[in-house]
C-alpha cells in the first residue's frame, strides 16, 4: 500500500496485522480544533469521530475445515481495534478464520468485524464452502536408491482434505526401507538392489483415497543415479596422472626459450618442460591440434621434479612461486616459499597468454604459474581460453596457479566455452576482478556453457576460485548447445574483503556478485564446497549460490532460448558471510525472453551462517524460489539444512494464477528472520506471495509442497500461520553447542536438544554437522 503524507497537525498510526505485510495505516488529528489538514484527508477532528471499517478479503472460497486469515482496516478514529465475529465456524481475535469441519457445500457464511469503539461500525465479508479437490498423488516416479547409501524421497498428494495418511496397499520395499505415514517420506538405506515394484495409497480425512503404483530402482553405483529430484552426472572424468600418460620424448624450452615452437613440434606422447624458476613474457601461445589419442597425451609442465610439487590430488599454493602470503586472502601455510614453477606471462591484451585452437586435445598443463602484466593500466580477458568459436577435448589443468594482479582487471582465469572432457583440478586461482567504473562488468576464475558446440564433462575439483563476478558460472550468453555432466567438488570459493568498501585493508572496488551461478547447465554435482564472503552492491544482492536458467538479450533480441538449468544437486556445503544464501528462479529478460527449463533441484545437508543483508548489501535471506509461468519452476527440495538469516527465511513469487509444484522444505533447523516469508515483489497482489503470510504464501505458490518436520527459530508468528508440522523454538532452546548469534559457531545438537531423532529419517533435523564438516575438511 501506498504511503500518504499528513500534515503536521495530524498523526499516523499504523493497525498492526498477524502478518507483517501492512495492510491499512489510519489518520488521526493528532489536535483537536486543528481541522483544516484533516478535513483535507476526510477526517472530522471532532470529539466523536465517525469510525469506518472495511474488512479483506471481501470474497473466498474454502473447503470444510480450512483456514483463510481476514484482516480489518478501521478510519476515522483512533482505536484501530474490532471484535471479530462469524455466523459459522471459528475466529480467532485476531481474524484467523477456521470453516467448520461439517459445514455442507454451498453454505455461506459471513464474517464481521465490528469498531470497539464505536458501537454499531463494522463490516462483512463472506466465504463460501465448496468441495475440495478431487484427491491425487502428485509424484510421477520414484528416483533411484544407491546401495549402501541413505536414501530419503517424499510423496506428494494433492487435493482432498489434509491431513493425509500414506501406505502401501501392494508390493513392497527394500530392506531396510519405510514409507513414513504422516509424511509420505520413503526412507532408508539397503544393501540389496533390484526393481521394487509397489502400489502407494493416501487417504484424506474423509476417506477419500487414491492410488499410484511406482518402481523404485536400487543400483550398486551413482553414475547415471538421483539425489532427490536431481539427476546426477552421468559421466565422471578420471584425471590422475595414469589416466594421462605420455611415453614420449621430453622437450626441454630454457629460459627465453621459444614455447610456441616446441608446442608446434611436439609429438603426441611427449612432455614439454619449461625450466623451473623462468619467466616466459609472451603474448598469444596456441596449442595446436594433433592427432592424439588416450595413450598419447601431450603434457607441459614445469621442470621442477615431482617431488618438489604438492603431491598429485593436493592442491598449489603460491608458496611454489615464491610467494609466502597474499594481502587480504586465507594463510595457505607457506613457511618455506620455493621457485618451483615456471611462469607465463601474458603482455598482450584480450584473451591470452593460453589459447587452445579449434581440435585441441589431449593436453595436461602441470606446474605452471600462468598470469599476466602488472601496472600496465590494461583489462586483459582469460588467461586460458579456447580460441574464438574453437571447440577442444580431453584438457587437465592440474597443480597450476593461475592470478591476475591486485589493481588491473583481468576478467577470467579459465574459460570451458566449447570444451569436452575438461578438468581444472588441485589449483590456485584468483585475482580475478571487474572494477566499478572499469572496462568490464564481470569475472569469473572459471566460466562456460556459452557457444554453439557440446560442452562438458566437466570436473572442477579441490581449488581455490577466487573472482569478484562469479567464481564459478555456466551460461550468460549466446548458446546453442548446454553443458552436461559438471562435477564440482572441495572446492574454496572465495572473494577477499579488501574489495568491498569501508573493510580493513580495502583495496578497490570490485563488482562482486555471487559465488556460484548457472544460467544454462544440466546435471550437476556441487559437493564438499565451502563458500565465503558476498556481498551485493553492484546489480546483484549478495546471494552466494543462484540456479537461474536464463535467456539472454543482445541487441534486443534473445539470443539463448534453449538455455536451461536443471538437475542439480547442492550438498555437504558450507556458505558464509553473504547478503544471501540461494536464489532458485525461472527468470525472464528485460525484452521477455524465457528460458527452456528449470527444474529438479536438491539442496542437503548445506550450512548457511552469517547471512546478513546489513553488513554484506543483501536481502539477508536464506532462498529466493520464484518462476516465470512458463517454464514453471518446480521439484525444489530443501532438505537438512542449518541456516540463520538475519531477515527472510524465503523470498518467494510467482503468478498467482499458477502453482510450482514439488516444493519441499523439511527437516531443517532455521532462523526465520524477522520477515520469514517476503514476496519478491513483483504484481503486486498478483504474485502468490503477496500477502507474506508463511501457510498463505506456501497455499497460493506451490501445489503438492511438504513444509515440515523443520525447527524454525526466533519465528516472529504463532504457529498458527506456519504449515503445520513445524515447531517453533528459540535460540536458546535448540541447544546448539555454540550458536554464537549463526556466525562462526558450533552448530552439533547437545544431546537434551529437542531436534535430536526428531527428522523423518530418525536423525537429527538440521545439517549432518559432522558429515558436512568431514567433507569439506582441508577445503579450506
């Protein structure tokens, strides 16, 4: 609602809801004898002012049984309380409705809301009893269990009347497996595979029923596997350095030594070596395609030997260029910095020094520094990158440190655009950075899904990422083609904080926007990462993690349309120190480009601490989960997560004319902020969320959805306006080891804690703490 300016003579009060969407503000002379302001707004600034009363929403529809929040406005007098009434049912004293439970279909029943000051000022709105939906299973099919490995899914019902109680009428499940009956979860672990053929019944509280037979399959591996609703990667790259051998003759390049002509002159087979300790000033150096093939790769590398390296599957520091710290990044230990590698760097601008040409392949980069010029004023684009519209396989970038510097921009570390069988693996990559008021807008250390050739497989393992942009981002441009099958794990994605303004130690603007981002991937894996430090300012709000397929507009026209992100799979994660946690969108352009796809997301077993929209520029919201009508988002599941936003728990949207099915949220230990559920904003009272009351929003926004078995903390509304199945708790009385106001604290359950056993599963709700932290161990 639109705020008005009073005079100074009058006052302005506000009627306080159960929500905290302010739905009416009442003007009162704040004088008597003072009438000409408040006669102005229609005020009479007598004694006995003449109260008017309106009541929403005027008209609704509801099923026996179901609740519908009303709200009143009172004008005209300064006591903005009323007595609520209904000619049918139950109302609480702060308007929340419950139709009775018998009440025939076709009854109408009004409802009042009466001045309780003055008499005989009130006013009606009515709702009508009509016959729910007609009862059904939501859920299509069942995604596959790994042996040995826990398992969780959750049926989903439409329709009928809630609550509703699960079977199996016919079949059976794995060993070791159980249908929940209040939740409809099928949980556990076995170690038998097979096809379970099975028959599920619900049934509604009038006895309704319905039925759906499903398959759920149990497979002895991962590969081509769900994690949810999440189809994971098909394919995993295998990368040691068995799995790249090269028999050949090895080519020594000294110190100003010519690497191009060594690159033209070797065979398939062979090992380039660049003398340890050199600089090599260079602009463009390409590597040529060469018939190679699986028993013959072609690997440059430092002459170091290997036992002056870290060892293979353990990250490079700079410490092996001689560098001991780095201003404003993590310590990564070095006491003894060594000369180990040998250095390219790149004089030229655009992209370089690193260029695969269209066809190269079968190439392994080891123990290189590759960065570029300092202190010449200049942008410079990718340091590693494919040639313009160049298509190239079978790539590892191992134990490499690849850097800009501190002050110019250098948009990209490395650029997968138009890769196969790619890996950037155990290597150091940072000083990647957009300025404000610079060239460019932004970076990212490793980027793709652009371009009109197959991308991926793709392995993106144990590095630290560090770029003002995006750390990590597929997608953001011209595409005809979308990457597949992306694996990224244990990696440290990070963004100093001398690069935002008013820190200590600050060193220059940088145009910072989240940590990780999709706009155009399929299948993919984020496992085992730790994400620090985000924060909004530029065009961005500080989310660290944003699944947002998108279409792209380009001299006005859109220029991705097949763009889509779907089937991806967040777990074993911890993001802290950000404006906001996840945004979970289907997105549409300034010029109303839509995306193909967006689809099947699921996020465990995630620990989000420190979000805070004040100190980080953001929204202080842990998930944002919007759509577009078409494609519609849906089968989004939240499962196991610890988080603590300082203001929303959920950013929510989308048509209310339409539902996002498959939404589930459970099993979790949250702070709910002090909005816990926000619109996104947009139609204003046509997106579902715009009444930002948590059981009101879920109702319009999702069908099918499953928000419960979570413990919400700090939850400024009685449960009555939360899903049921939720307990509310506070801080204090979760019983954290160490809370330490969700920054940097001790997140394990004491054992008196009432979340201890209490999920679905029979473990505890919240994150696995010790699996998360076992997972991202030396991450850092």
């Amino acid at each position: 609602m639109r705020s008005q300016t009073v005079s100074p003579n009058c006052s302005q009060r506000k009627v306080t809801p159960t929500s905290f969407q302010i739905v009416s503000t009442v003007l009162v002379c704040a004088l008597a004898g003072i009438s000409l302001g408040c006669a102005m707004l229609g005020l009479s600034s007598s004694s006995t002012p003449s109260a008017q009363v309106a009541v929403s929403p005027q008209n609704v529809v509801l099923t026996p049984g179901m609740t519908q929040q009303f709200t009143a406005t009172v004008q005209g007098t300064s006591n903005s309380a009323v007595t609520w009434s209904a000619s049918s049912g139950t109302i609480t004293s702060d308007g929340m409705f419950t139709a009775p439970s018998d009440a025939a279909y076709g009854t109408q029943i009004s409802i009042t809301a009466m001045s309780a000051d003055v008499s005989h000022h009130g006013a009606s709105a009515l709702a009508t009893i009509a016959p729910p939906p007609p009862l059904q299973i939501a859920t299509s099919s069942l995604s596959a269990a790994v042996v040995n490995t826990g398992y969780s899914t959750t049926l989903l019902a439409t329709g009928g009347t809630p609550p509703y109680t699960w079977s199996i009428s016919a079949g059976t499940l794995p060993s070791g497996f159980g249908l929940q009956s209040s939740t409809g979860v099928i949980a556990g672990t076995t170690s038998q595979t097979g096809q379970y053929s099975l028959t599920v019944k619900v049934a509604d509280s009038k006895s309704n029923s319905a039925n759906e037979t499903f398959t759920l399959p149990v497979v002895t591996s991962a590969s081509g596997n769900f994690d949810g609703p999440a189809e994971l990667p098909r394919v995993y790259l295998s990368t040691t350095m068995a799995d790249t051998p090269a028999p050949g003759s090895v080519i020594t390049v000294s110190a100003n030594g010519n690497l191009q002509s060594a690159l033209n002159s070797a065979s398939c087979g062979d090992t380039i070596e660049l003398q340890a300790g050199a600089i090599f000033s260079v602009g463009d150096i390409t590597f040529p395609a060469k018939n190679c093939d699986d028993q013959h790769w072609i690997i440059v590398r430092t002459s170091a030997s290997d036992s002056l390296l870290p060892a293979e599957g353990t990250r490079m520091t700079p410490c092996y260029a001689g560098v001991a710290s780095l201003n404003g990044r993590p310590s990564f230990g070095c006491t003894s910095p060594t000369h180990a590698l040998a250095t390219i760097s790149y004089t030229g601008v655009g992209d370089g020094p690193i260029i695969f040409v269209t066809g190269a392949n079968h190439y392994r980069l080891l123990g290189l520094e590759v960065t570029r010029v300092a202190n010449n004023g200049k942008a410079v684009g990718g340091l590693i990158v494919p040639d313009q519209s160049a298509t190239m396989d079978k790539i590892v970038i191992d134990r490499m440190y690849i850097h800009g510097v501190p002050l110019e921009e250098t948009r990209r570390g490395v650029r997968l655009a138009g890769a196969t069988n790619t890996a950037v693996q155990d290597s150091y990559i940072s000083d990647f950075h957009c300025n404000v008021g610079g060239s460019c807008t932004d970076s990212q250390a490793v980027s793709g899904g652009t371009g009109d050739y197959p991308m991926g497989p793709y392995k993106i393992t144990n590095n630290f990422l560090e770029a003002s942009g995006e750390n990590i981002l597929f997608g953001g441009g011209t595409a005809t083609q979308t990457p597949t099958d992306i694996e990224v794990s244990r990696n440290y994605l990070y963004k100093p904080m001398i690069w935002m303004q008013g820190q200590p130690g600050f060193l220059i603007s940088a145009i910072v926007k989240n940590h990780f981002e999709l706009k155009n991937a399929q299948r993919v894996l984020v496992d085992s990462n730790v994400m620090e430090n985000n924060w909004g300012g530029f065009s961005q709000f500080g989310f660290s993690i944003m699944l947002t397929p998108k279409n792209q507009d380009i001299n006005n026209a859109s220029v991705c349309p097949i763009c889509l992100v779907t089937d991806v799979t967040v777990r074993n994660t911890t993001i802290s120190h950000v404006g906001g946690g996840l945004t979970i969108a289907n997105v549409i352009t300034p010029i109303g480009g839509v995306p193909f796809d967006g689809q099947r997301f699921s996020i465990h077993d995630v620990i989000a601490d420190d979000i805070d929209g004040t100190a980080y520029n953001g929204h202080g919201t842990f998930a944002e989960v919007s759509t577009v009508a078409q494609p519609l988002l849906q089968s989004v599941s939240i499962n196991h997560v610890t988080a603590f936003p300082n203001h929303t728990l959920f950013n929510m949207g989308g048509p209310n004319t339409v539902q996002m099915p498959g939404f589930t949220f459970t099993n979790s230990i949250v702070a709910t902020g002090t909005y816990p559920v926000w619109s996104t904003g947009a139609g204003g009272k046509s997106n579902c969320a715009y009444y930002d009351i948590p059981s009101k929003t879920m109702d319009l926004c999702f069908s099918g959805y499953v928000f419960s078995s979570n413990a919400l903390l700090e939850s400024p509304y009685s449960s009555s306006s939360w899903p049921t199945g939720n307990s509310l708790y506070t801080t204090s009385e979760i019983g954290f080891v160490n809370y330490n106001n969700g920054k940097n604290g001790d997140y394990h359950l004491t054992s008196s804690s009432p979340a201890v056993g209490k999920a679905t599963d029979g473990t505890n709700l919240g994150a696995n703490v010790d699996g998360v932290l076992s997972a991202t161990s030396n991450v850092r």
